[in-house]
C-alpha cells in the first residue's frame, strides 16, 4: 500500500513528540508500506514567526493612524503584495524545520527518509500568497524517493508560484497538502494524526458520552467542517471528495481506529443524524427598516462580500408599511466591521454578538421526514427558542442564544441517539473533535 | 553604483536592528545606487537550529557507545550524509528568516524590497551538504529584481546542489555568498556591516590603542585571515581576490569608513607590517625517537590529513643515533584526536596545549630585510622564548608559550610602529576585529 500520514503540529510539538512520529513511521514501512508524510510545523512556531512579522509592521501602521486588525493573516497597509509574499517565504520555514527534523529522527532510528520543501514536493500554486490554490502537484521527485526505498516528509501548507516565489495555502493547509498529494500519487489512504481520536457525535468537552464516529461520508464531513467541527480543514475535505482519497482522522499517540471518511456507501443512509455540531463564532446583525424595493437587500449583501465578510444565515422578515428588517449572521470577529460599514450606508443596524449555531448532519435526512420537527420539539421541551434556521439536503442549523448553546447540543445528542452503547473507555481525556480546534496548521 | 551589503547576525539580531538595516539600505537607494543585500541568520538562531538537531542525534549515539565531538558540524554516527543534507535544509531556514524580516521592514520604511532564499538566488553549489563549493551563480532572477527598482535581500550561507537539494557553504558562508555573487554581478564594492569598525592592527581587546587600517590588500588580508583575524571568512577574501571585489569592512552602527580590501597597491609596499595577530588555537605535538630513514615524517603527516587534521608550523629537528624529533602544531580542539592517533600508531608522542601564536603580516615584508631578526629582537628584550618560526613572503609567524601571547602582540604592535598618531576616539569600546570573533555566520 502507498500510505500517506499527516502530522499536525502538537503531534511535532517536542523533540520526543518527533521521535516518536519517526518510530510510528517506521511501523508502517515495516509492514511493508510505502510512505509519504506531510508535516506542519511545530507547534507555536507558525504563531512566533507571525508575531516576529507583525511586530515589524505595527510601528509604521501607527503612523498611518489606527488600523482595522482582523487577524494575523489581514496584511498591514504597507507593502500589501510584497508583505504578503514575505509573510509566506517566512512561515513556511517552519514546516521545512520540522520535515527535517522528522527526517533526522527517522535516520536516528534506523531508517531512510528524505525532506522535501515546498518547491521540492513540486507543489504547484497560484501566486495569490498566504491563500494560495494548488494548480498541479509535479511528483516525479516524490516517486524517485519512493523508489529509492526511502520515507518522503513533505514540509505541509506550502508550495511555489509560477514565478518561483513560495506560497502558502492558509491556515490549516497541511490537511490539504496531505490530501491533495495523496490524490495525485493514488494514495490507498491519507491519515491525518491528531490529537484527537476521530470524529465525534459532538464535541467530547460539552457532552462527556460523545462518540467516535466509526466512518463518514465526505458530504457529511464537509457538512461538519462548515457547521464548526475543526478537525479537518474543509478544503482537504472537498479535495478528498473531489478525488475520492479515503480520509483516515486517528490518533497521533496510539494505533487504535480513528474515524474512515469516505464515498458514500449503501447502508451509511439508515443513520439519520451523524453528529451534532455547536459553533460558538456567529455574531448577529439585524438591519431594520429597509425600504421594501427590490434590489436593496441584493445591495447590502454586496457590500458585504466587497469587504470579504462571509454571511451565513438570513432571515427576512415579512415587509410592513413599505419597508423590512433583515436578519444575518457573521463571524463574531467580523461583527464589528460589518456593523461600521452598514452603519456608513447609512442604515440602521442592531448587533448581537450572543449567539451560538447549533447543527444536526446527517446523510439519513435525506430520505427520512421530521427531523426537522423532531428537533425544534427537542429544544422547545428544553425551553430553548430558535432564532433563525438554515437547512441543506443532509443538514440542519439553526441560531440560539449563546447561553443556550451547550444544553441545546446535549439535548439534542441525546435525543437523537447518538450516544449509542456506553464503552467503557477512560484514555480518551481531554479528546474533543467536533467543535474543538486541535493540532491544525 | 552597485552596492552589496553583507549583515551579520548580531546587526540583524534584534526587531529593532532589522528596523536600523532596513533605513541604512533605503539610505543606499536614496543616494542613486542599486542595492543586493546578503544576510545571516539573526544571531542565535542557527546555533538553536543547530542545538535541535544535535539533540535528536544524541540518544542513538550513546546507545552506539562514545562518540567523538569534533563540533556541531561533525555528522552523527547514523545518517551519514543523508544527515547532513537534512542539516543543510535546517539551518538554513534561519537565513531565510532574517531575510523575509528585513524585506518586510524596508516595506515598512517605505522602500521595494524582495527577499531571496537560496533556490531562487541562482546559488549553485556541489552536494557536500554542509561545506558546500560555489559551482556556478545564475544572475537573471537578481538582475531582473534589480531592474524592477527593488531592493534585492539574498539568503546567505546557502545554494542548491545539482539534484535540488539546499546546501550550506559551512560557517561565516555568508561572506562567500555575499563576495561571490558581488563578483558574479560585478558589483562596485561589496560592503561587510559588522558590529567592529573595520580591520585594526591587532586585537585591540589586547592592544587598547590598536589603529583602525584604512587599506589593506587582498594578500594581506588573506595572510591575516589565516592566522587568526575572525572579521572575514577567508574563502570570501579567496574568491574577492580571484575576481578582484573591493571589500569594505564596517560598523553596521554608523556610517564611519572602515577598512578597504582592494587589489595591491604602489603605495602599499611602504608600509613593512600592517597588522599583528594572535591566534590562541594552537596545540603542540611533538613526536620524539623517530627513525631517521625516509618516508617516516611522511608517513606520520599523511595518517593526520587523513584524519582531517590540519596542521600549521612544522620543525624537525637534526636526528640523532639513527633518530629524530618532529614538532608541530595542530588547532587545539584537534590535539587530543591527534595524540590518539599517533599513540595508535605506536608512535612515542609529547603534546603542548599551552602555546600560541604571534603573527606579522606585511606587503612591504617582501621588499624589508632584517624583519624577522627585529621581530626576535622585541621578544628577546621581553624574555619570551621562540619555540617555532614559519614565514610567507609577507608574513612571520612565531609559536610562544600561551602565557607571553598577549605581552609578544603588545610589544610586538608598538616595536613595529603599529599605534601610530593617537586619535582622540571615544566610540569603539569593545570593537575588536584581528583575533576576535565578531559578527559572523
């Protein structure tokens, strides 16, 4: 089998955590396997090496007079492009540190391995810096080092431009590396090692009975990746179901099964609800006593997707007197710049940054009625009200009070029966996978 | 003009170092030159780097019994050169740092700036990963930055081998990157910013009233360099001399001129000695009672280059009954493997780690008589003892007992006339530069 295994950056966390990757590698060429390992890099250093680049840009942008930070990765006013591009040549250096120091560790227990940089691995991108795309994957230097008997560690999340310029594909592009290597070299399976120990019904830390979820499909898992489950990133999700790669999420400390993700199988339909998902960043905007034309709300939303604010749900209220309020939410982070720009519309805005999302998924949906009922009946007995719902053909979600959050996702859990036989199983502490944010880089 | 301009680690140590470098090469620009910058890794970094590789490689060494440390440079037991390849692509992501921080900085400043990491510099090397050779630079990525008016911030220290891996050119490389691709774009100067204020006619950490030089020529500089002057790598004043690069030695704190290496000059040759050095690295081996038939010496010479040792001053002396004594000297990290050696070979072995070694370097040396037997003079009436002499046909070097070493440079430095006019200077405490170890990687 061609295995590939990707190592999130708290499995890299210490030098020990590292030999014991190497060891975990060398069982798998041992049974015979040939393997490619696709790396982040350790963790904290991709925050340290941030750090380093903002602390560069923050005493010129207070010349400038304040500035809107949005996060991180939102380039400061000057150098823009340039910034960006800098910004990428320096991060990636720290999956380059950490593939090497895999590779030594792994020749320090006896094996052969080889690091690959991004502009090694022939990771082909965009020049679009710090979000970059994968255009094509060139693997003849990967299949070269397979041949020579050796374990390929590919340094994760980047890869370079048409012009030779390094590239990064966000945060969290290891996942996406991984998988998109392992498509192009038809890889039997891509595990992503973690912290966690799969895929649960929901998230271990607020319901304590949370189960493992045994396998998925990927429209189930794309569905969780989007409603707040953060143990993979989305876009390795729709790379894995675009090229139908098997998706392994399991356990960097032991051997035992973590979660299967793959295509859709016959008997996956008679389970109606996979898991239950709570996503704490939604923030509300309620814009009341817009004039009832058509045409103005298109106008809102577009101004919102100009300033790259990501809208979720909405709600339009039945219009009275010739005008309506509109309802929305947002990442919380981006709640208060939504509310400036609308506000310099001149419209007339309410924020409520207490909310919280609460999602059901589930491929079952599709054939089976009332599941929609039978949650908003779960929630009424709790006393819980809905504030707004959206629905796919496998999902439903809906808005509550962020006080309500926990119960909503403990009730519902419950009473949709996910969890299943009690295992007695006590090494699991601390664990979390759907709504937590674990080993990512 | 085409300027370079080679930063140490301890002038890019600090964010705000960065910021200064950043506003002296916008400096550079302003004045109508085009600008290559080549940096080292900020100071600490490769040594860190350095220290996690050393760690992994540790554990397996003690499990393989004793290992000989030579230093961080010497391979692990294990791994062999493929150890030394992930090394390379280790370290030299601290180059790649420093790099990235400076072009971001002169963004902020205000200036165009792109930052090159070694595979895309055009650096092209062999593949002795670790002490690489410059094959062949490929210019047009530079030149075309260049032309688009940016400021180009190469990653020293580092090239790419012919299979694409990343290779290092060993410690203080960066002023052979900076020298050799000066020479490749046929830069006008090629300026060294260190944290000393030039090359000074001895150590003044020794000598307090050691004299900046203004001048010196590549011979000379090449001569000071390999007897224990630490401000430039000799392999960069090697290849400076070859293609004829005026180098210019100086503070990164200020502007002030400090010392020109240029090809020779009339006017040099007037002056019989330029500077004096120390180099306290020095161990005696003395081997006594050797036959006295041919190939003996030979055969003990050729058994420690084999072991890469290398030895500097020789003397053998006149043999008697059939026998003979050889002394020489070896860097002292080096003299406990050499004892061991020659033990191994049954030779009757005596060594020495207490002496130095006091050196004059002096263009006009060729053309002076009576310089050594003035240099044994100065010695004699401070009662210092000669153990062994070599000479250059611009340099003496003499080996004294350790303890003299500081008290022969001193009376060494004013009997040859060295102090010259005092200058009333105020701002160079704790400058050194000959025999000092300053601002390299």
């Amino acid at each position: 089998m061609l295995v590939f295994q990707k190592y999130g950056g708290t499995s890299l966390g210490t030098l020990d955590r590292i030999r014991r990757c190497a060891r975990r590698c060398l069982g798998v060429v041992a049974s015979g396997n040939e393997l490619v390992v696709v790396v982040s890099a350790m963790s904290g250093e991709t925050n340290r090496l941030i750090a380093l680049a903002n602390a560069l840009a923050e005493p010129a942008a207070e010349l400038d007079g304040a500035s809107s930070h949005k996060g991180p990765w939102v380039a400061p006013r000057k150098g823009g492009q340039a910034h960006n591009r800098e910004l990428d040549q320096l991060v990636s250096t720290g999956e380059n540190v950490s593939a090497s120091l895999l590779a030594m560790a792994i020749h320090q227990a006896g094996g052969q391995a080889v690091s690959l940089a991004g502009h090694q691995l022939g990771m082909r991108t965009d020049d679009a810096f710090t979000h970059a795309r994968i255009t094509d994957i060139e693997t003849s230097r990967i299949r070269s080092e397979l041949a020579a008997g050796r374990i390929v560690v590919c340094a994760g999340f980047q890869g370079t431009s048409p012009g030779g310029d390094i590239t990064t594909l966000g945060r969290g592009g290891s996942d996406t590396s991984a998988v998109a290597l392992a498509a192009s070299l038809r890889a039997d399976v891509c595990e992503i090692l973690t912290d966690v120990d799969g895929v649960f019904t929901t998230d271990p830390r607020v319901v304590s009975h949370a189960r493992k979820i045994d396998r998925l499909c990927f429209e189930e898992m794309l569905e969780l990746a989007s409603v707040g489950a953060k143990v993979l990133q989305l876009r390795s999700v729709e790379v894995a179901a675009r090229f139908g790669v098997p998706i392994h999420v399991r356990s960097s400390e032991h051997q035992g099964q973590g979660t299967m993700i793959v295509p859709e199988e016959e008997s996956m339909e008679s389970v109606v609800v996979s898991a239950v998902a709570l996503d704490r960043n939604e923030g509300k905007v309620t814009v009341v006593d817009l004039p009832d034309v058509p045409g103005t709300v298109a106008g809102l939303f577009e101004a919102l997707a100009e300033a790259g604010i990501v809208v979720d749900m909405i709600i339009q209220n039945a219009g009275h007197a010739g005008h309506t309020d509109v309802s929305f939410t947002v990442p919380e982070s981006d709640l208060a710049e939504a509310e400036a720009l609308l506000a310099a519309r001149g419209d007339k805005v309410v924020t409520d940054p207490g909310i919280c999302k609460v999602s059901l998924v589930g491929l079952g949906m599709r054939s089976h009625a009332g599941v929609a009922s039978r949650m908003f009946r779960i929630l009424a007995t709790e006393g819980i009200n809905i504030d707004m719902v959206t629905t796919s053909t496998i999902k439903i979600s809906v808005a509550v009070a962020e006080r309500y959050g926990e119960l909503a996702l403990r009730a519902l859990h419950d009473g949709f029966g996910l969890a299943g036989p009690v295992e007695p199983s006590g090494d699991s502490a601390g664990d979390s996978a759907v709504g937590s944010a674990p080993d990512q880089a």
